[in-house]
C-alpha cells in the first residue's frame, strides 16, 4: 500500500510539474506565429502601397498630366473617398464627367460662392464684372462679383448659341439683360449691387448705362484690365519679348529640377 501510494503520488507530482513545462513553449509558439503574421501584413502593405504609387506615376506620365496634380486637395480627397468603395463602384464615363457630373459640379460651385459672396454683402455690397468670349465656337458671355476681400468670383456662364442662331447680337439690350437675370438671383432687392465694371467696347458701356437705370444705387465703370491684358499680350509677340520669355522659362525649368 506504501509502495502504490508512493508511484499514485510520483504520478501526480510528475503531471503537476509537466504541464506548466509545456505552457511557455506554446506562448513562445503564439508569439512568434503572431510576430511572422505582422511580418506579413507589413509586407502586404508595403507591396499594394508600392503598387498604388506606381500606378499614380503612372498616370501622370502617361497621359501628361502635371506632376503638381498629386499636391492638389482634390487628389488627396479622390484617394479619400476610394478607400471606402467597393466592389459595385464604377468609374463614371467620361461622357458622364463632361455631361452630367459637370452640370452638377457647376450648380454646387455657384452654390458655394453665392453663399460666401452673400456672406458679407449687407455691409460691403456688391460689385460685378462681365467679358464675353468665344471658346471653341461657343459664344459665351461670364459674370463675375466681388465682395470685400472675396476676390472675382464666377456667378455665371451664359451660352449665347441659341441667340446668336437665331440672328441675335451681343448688343447692349441682350447683355445688360443677361446681367440683371444673374445679379436679382444674388440681389432681388436691389440693395447690394453697388458697381458694375465693363470692358471699353462701346457695347457693353451702354450695356453699364442700360444696368445704372435698373439698379439705381450702382453705377457703371470703365474696367482698364482688358485693355491692359490685350496689349501685354500684343507685347508678348515681339520677337525679343519671345526670346526673352522663352529663355525665363527654360531657366526656370532647369532650376525647379
């Protein structure tokens, strides 16, 4: 009975003192299994970041894009909202990106300013700016606004194609009447619109006159930037100027890289 008592407590003793034997090596074990999947994941992660920047270069080499577009804010916030897609996003066509995304990101950008223009225009009122121009055979007329330090801000871009189809002009009457349908959608009471600028063109000065009889707190001014910006422009093609600004350029280039 000794004898049996003796092995039943040598057995019990052994088991007792085996086991916790094993524990560390199964600690060590997990330790280092989750050291080798850490490993593996920054490896992952090193390639598909690798991966990604390669394709941005990519993109930008191959279809001559500037390099400064990765510094934009809306890159970064493209790169942003990728992270969160998935697999049932497509990317929009670009008859989609000309058509309607340009339409909606037109309507929010007139949105934004208007609501930033309007901000301190009971104290400063307003001031507004129209040129026309013909952009791809698309006569166009813009307007602009300013207001305290907001700096000329587009309000709108009115095609005149229809008009000019239909034998119509770009006379004083069609374009103050396109300046007031802009300016009552910021200004329906006529009490901020302070000044309306305008090119030389005989035109648009009677167009300023036509605007001082409907908004009669504002008057029309003679806006030189046009003509300045036409004769800088006739300067830029003498041939000296050409060379000179040629070689700027060349210089520059050398000193960014």
């Amino acid at each position: 009975m000794a004898g049996r008592g003796s092995l039943d407590s040598i057995s019990s003793f052994s088991s007792v003192t085996a086991s916790p034997a094993k524990s560390p090596n199964r600690r060590n074990q997990s330790s280092i299994n989750g050291l080798v999947e850490k490993m593996n994941q920054a490896d992952i992660r090193t390639t598909i970041n690798a991966r990604l920047e390669m394709a941005i270069a990519d993109l930008m080499h191959c279809e001559n894009l500037p390099d400064r577009v990765v510094d934009s804010p809306r890159f970064k916030l493209v790169l942003q909202h990728a992270r969160f897609t998935d697999s049932t996003f497509k990317i929009p066509s670009r008859k989609k990106i000309g058509g309607e995304l340009l339409d909606i990101n037109y309507t929010n950008c007139i949105d934004t300013n208007k609501e930033t223009l309007m901000a301190d225009a009971p104290t400063f009122g307003l001031s507004w700016l129209s040129d026309g121009a013909t952009i791809s055979r698309m006569p166009l007329i813009n307007t602009l606004a300013m207001c305290s330090n907001i700096p000329p801000t587009c309000a709108a871009i009115h095609d005149c194609s229809d008009h000019i189809a239909e034998g119509g002009k770009k006379d004083a009457s069609f374009i103050a009447g396109l300046m007031v349908e802009s300016v009552l959608k910021y200004d329906p009471s006529r009490m901020y619109s302070d000044i309306f600028f305008f090119d030389g063109a005989s035109n648009v000065a009677k167009a300023g006159k036509v605007l001082e009889a409907k908004f009669p707190r504002a008057y029309a001014l003679h806006g030189g930037e046009h003509v300045v910006s036409l004769y800088f422009h006739d300067l830029s093609k003498q041939p000296a100027v050409r060379v000179s600004i040629f070689f700027s350029a060349l210089v520059s280039h050398c000193v960014s890289d």
